[in-house]
C-alpha cells in the first residue's frame, strides 16, 4: 500500500503513535563522526479539507531532557509549556496539536512532507 503524501497547510491533528528507536548510528550533527542514540518519532493523524484520513511525523529527535534538545524545544512549542521533570513522552498519545506541514525537497530529488510548526489547539476549537 502507498501512503498518499500529506498536503500542505495547517490542521488540526491528532498524535496517533510515539515510536522509540534505540540504539540507532547516525552521524553527528555537523560532523563526520558517527554516534549511537536512542531516537523519538511522533506520529500525527489529520483530515484533509476533503475529509481524507493523512498521517504526517515528525523529524527523529534524539532522547534528551536537556532544555536546548530538539525534543524538549518541540514537545513544549507543542504543549505551550516546559515539560516537567521525568515527563513521560507515551503521556502525547491521544494529545492534540495544530501542525503546519509543509514539503521540503532531499538532495536524492525526492518531497517529503514535514511539520514545519506544531502548537496547542486554540481554545474553542
């Protein structure tokens, strides 16, 4: 089965799965060197303006609590607050969120789709 790509735009979302990946090789950032992390990926369901069902994740981050991590700038963007020590990432699933998914192009050529923006759902809504 192949997954349509998400549109672009801002919607409405729900976070429908949050994978751990551990013990993942990557390379460092801005270097050559490699390292072994462990790895977060947050997954999000929306609907489209024409009712279709779209998944769209985000970026690998790796697992820090350190307050200038990847993970910690987007889990509080999203929450509109700092998460609290030994917060539980499994507590986002189910979470709502308002995401802006834009699409970027790889140096292979190929679009991918990426939230470009995540917030808390505006009250009301």
């Amino acid at each position: 089965m192949v997954e349509e790509m998400p549109p672009k735009g801002t919607f409405l979302a729900t976070c429908i799965d949050v994978e751990e990946q551990h013990q993942v090789e990557r390379k460092k950032y801005e270097s050559t060197e490699t390292e072994i992390v462990d790895l977060i990926i947050f997954y999000f369901g929306f609907r489209t303006k024409e009712g279709a069902l779209r998944i769209v994740r985000s970026k690998p981050m790796k697992i820090s609590g350190h307050e200038k991590s990847a993970l910690v700038k987007f889990i509080t963007t999203w929450l509109g607050e700092k998460p609290p020590a030994g917060f539980d990432t499994a507590e986002l699933h189910g979470k709502g969120a308002q995401l802006t998914v834009t699409h970027d192009q790889a140096l292979n050529g190929k679009t991918y789709a990426n939230i470009s923006a995540i917030s808390p759902i505006m009250e009301g809504l």
